[in-house]
C-alpha cells in the first residue's frame, strides 16, 4: 500500500472500512447471527488477462485459491471470486477484503465487492426453503 492510499478509514468495532461496516450491519439487521459459520465470497475485477492471471499466481502464492471468470456478456473484465468459510467477525470478513484489496491493488484490478451468505437455519426463520 501506498503513501497515499484510496483506501478509507477503518471503524469500530470490528475495523473494517465504513461502507463494509455498514453492508455487514444491513446483512444483521436481516436475521444473520454473527457467530455462524457461513460462506464469503470476495470478488476482484481487471480489465487486462496478464493482471487478472498474476493476480490468480500471487493468491496462490497465499495458498488463497479463487475462480476466475473470463469476459462475457459485454462485461469486458475478467473477475476472481475468492470464496471462504467461517465466522465472520471478528476476523475473516477484514482479512478477506483486506487480501482483496492487496492483490487488487499489486495487480491494476479493482476490489469490488465481498458476500456472505445466509445459513439454512436463517433462511428457515423467515419461511424459505433452502435450495
């Protein structure tokens, strides 16, 4: 990371960057439990092949290993989602977007965004069936 980093300032309480803690504030205010074990995905975006395959080596080279996506449907970019699982917080979810970030930025590609997933036992509480 730079001097002058893009990055925003991190908030309490469980450090990540304002509108990651916002996203995981909406995502428990609609039923998730904070101590369940859930899947993550973190997806990277690059507009060049040789940034997003270097970017496939340097995950590796964490022993981090992500799906990458080739160009379609008009999208002219190649898109890495790196999927994880565990308890979100305190650690995993600022972990990930921090390597999201990291890789994103050593690669000319860009951080887009991080998912969880609701368990079946949160999707069961508001009357859905899992597929």
């Amino acid at each position: 990371m730079g001097l002058f980093s893009r990055r925003p300032k991190r908030v309490e309480p469980y450090q990540l960057f304002a509108d990651d803690q916002e996203q995981l504030e909406i995502f428990l205010g609609r039923g998730a439990d904070v101590t369940a074990s859930r899947e993550l995905e973190v997806s990277l975006t690059f507009t060049r092949q040789a940034a997003a395959d270097a970017a496939v080596e340097a995950l590796r080279a964490r022993r981090v290993f992500g799906e990458l996506s080739v160009p379609s449907h008009d999208v002219p970019e190649w898109t890495i989602v790196v999927t994880s699982r565990g308890v979100l917080v305190p650690d995993m979810l600022r972990d990930a977007i921090d390597l999201g970030h990291d890789v994103a930025e050593e690669h000319g590609g860009d951080f887009e965004a991080w998912t969880a997933m609701y368990t079946a036992e949160e999707k069961a509480a508001w009357g859905v069936e899992p597929l």
